[in-house]
C-alpha cells in the first residue's frame, strides 16, 4: 500500500527513533531556553517511544509521536521518574493546535502512563512566523474561564532556528536532510543550494538505508512543487542522487506508480470479494494480491 509522504508522514519517518529525536532536541535546545531548562532536567538515552498500540486512533494521529524520559538525578527514586513528550509537526499556524494536543496526551499520557508531567513540543517548519505567547484551553469562553491552564507545558520550536546552513556537515545524516528539507521546502534556490552538502552525509550509512531515505525526502519534497519549478526541482535532485550513485530518480518513480497500481487493484479486488463476485483465492490469483493480505479480508 502506498504510503503519502506528508509533512506529518515524513517527519514520523524521521524522528521515530528516539536517538535521532534526542539529537533534534539537543540542537534545537541552544536557542531555545525553555527546551534548555527541560532538557536539563532529563537524561535524553533514556529515550523511549511510546507505541501507537498504546492509543486510541481517533485520538492519536498519523503524524504525532510521544516518548516517555527519565529524570536526571542522582538520587535512584528521583531518576525513576518519568516525563511524557508529545511531538506534533505544523507547516503552517493552526488555532486548533490545542484542543488537539489535548486530545493526544488525555489518550497517550493520562490514560495509559499513569498521568506524568508531560511536555508537549510543536515542530514547526511553516513560511508565516508561529508563537504562542499565551495559550489558554477555552478561549471562547469569559475571562474568568481562561484561568484554567493546559494540563502540560507547550514549547513551539521552529526549524528554521535549529541550525545555521554551515553546520549541516555536523549533524548527523538523516537529521541534516530532514532539517533542510523541512527547512526549505518553500524555497527552492535554497533547497537546491544545500541539498548536496545535505546529501553527502548519506555516504556514512549502507547504502540501502541511504536510498531508502533518500526516496522517502524525493517523495515528500515533490509533492510541494508545481510545474516548472517541480520539473527543476527533479533534476537538481538528480544531480544530487547522481553525484554519490544513488539510485535513480526514475527508479523511484516507476516504484512509485507500481505501488499506486498494486494498491489501485488490491481496492478493486477487495471490493469485488466483499460483494462476494471473486474468492480470495481469485484475488490472490487474478490480481497478484499477497495471500496474507487476501485471507485477512472478512465479508
């Protein structure tokens, strides 16, 4: 099945593994000094996600991830405690952003880690300036209502603030894409501009991580460019894959279509099994449809 790469998607992707998140956190964390004052607070290779399986779906989104942290202390009990962290990705301001992060740590955090303090953390990567000075739950509501604060502390952290251009062959290889990526996918003079010094890091993972990842960038940045500029867009990128003998954009593109046309008939083939015109035998024979995926379908 195939799957969009999203803002949302491609940031999941990205910052799924607690290592690479910690190292996000970490950079962001030198201009951001409420991130400091947390950060200080919690040993970052303690680290853990908290899987989907723990929240309910129509609470938990695509795009939002969560981890839990321990303290940093010396003191055994005290280092025992945990600290919830909500990560949700915007590209552009939302005024909902509240109620929907309040909605992910009632589900994530009250309900299923025993309602620790949580911090939730807005990765933000949109052309508009986005600050939250002050946030209140009810905002429709009388002034005397507004008194009633989040259930958790809120840091907007912009990617545009996180790291200067020179500093990309410092950061790590899947950070450093992402980051430019995320950075400059409004601006496509830029995005072209370090998108090589971006990709060179690859070069230090095997290269099937490395192609991997470099599809999913080539997926997710396309979707944002129209035209000519997507024409331009495709070749620099191109010439970037081409330099360190990636695999080619072509490639990734044919998979792609195969992949829209392997789920098209998997739509098809199971709408027809529903309306009981084929077997799941017929479908694993006649559209090529995994027998797994095939014997999981109910009528």
């Amino acid at each position: 099945m195939t799957q969009k790469f999203s803002h949302d998607s491609y940031v999941r992707s990205v910052l799924k593994d607690p290592v690479r998140t910690a190292e996000l956190l970490r950079l962001a964390s030198r201009k951001n000094s409420n991130l400091a004052q947390f950060l200080a607070t919690v040993n970052l290779d303690t680290l853990q996600e908290i899987s989907e399986a723990f929240s309910d779906t129509a609470t938990h989104g695509a795009g939002d991830l969560a981890f839990t942290v321990k303290l940093e202390s010396d003191e055994p009990k005290q280092a025992e405690l945990l600290v919830g962290i909500i990560e949700e990705h915007k590209s552009y301001p939302e005024a909902g952003i509240i109620p929907q992060i309040v909605k992910y740590w009632f589900q994530i955090m009250f309900r299923n880690q025993k309602n620790i303090p949580t911090v939730a953390i807005v990765l933000y990567n949109g052309k508009d300036p986005y600050r939250i000075e002050k946030e209140v739950m009810y905002p429709n509501y009388p002034e005397y209502y507004h008194k009633i604060g989040l259930p958790f502390l809120l840091e907007i952290v912009d990617v545009s603030e996180i790291f200067e251009d020179f500093e990309i062959p410092m950061i790590s290889p899947k950070i450093a894409l992402a980051l430019v990526a995320l950075k400059y996918v409004f601006n496509g003079e830029k995005l072209k501009k370090y998108l090589k010094p971006a990709m060179a890091g690859l070069k230090s993972l095997p290269r099937e991580e490395a192609e991997d990842f470099l599809t999913q960038t080539f997926i997710y940045l396309k979707k944002w460019f129209k035209g000519e500029a997507k024409e331009q867009f495709k070749m620099d990128f191109k010439k970037c894959s081409e330099v360190y003998g990636y695999k080619s954009i072509a490639e990734v593109e044919e998979e792609e279509i195969a992949e829209k046309i392997a789920h098209h008939d998997e739509s098809i083939a199971k709408t027809m099994f529903k309306a009981g015109k084929i077997t799941q035998d017929d479908a694993i024979s006649y559209f090529n449809i995994p027998e797994e995926v095939a014997h999981s379908w109910k009528r």
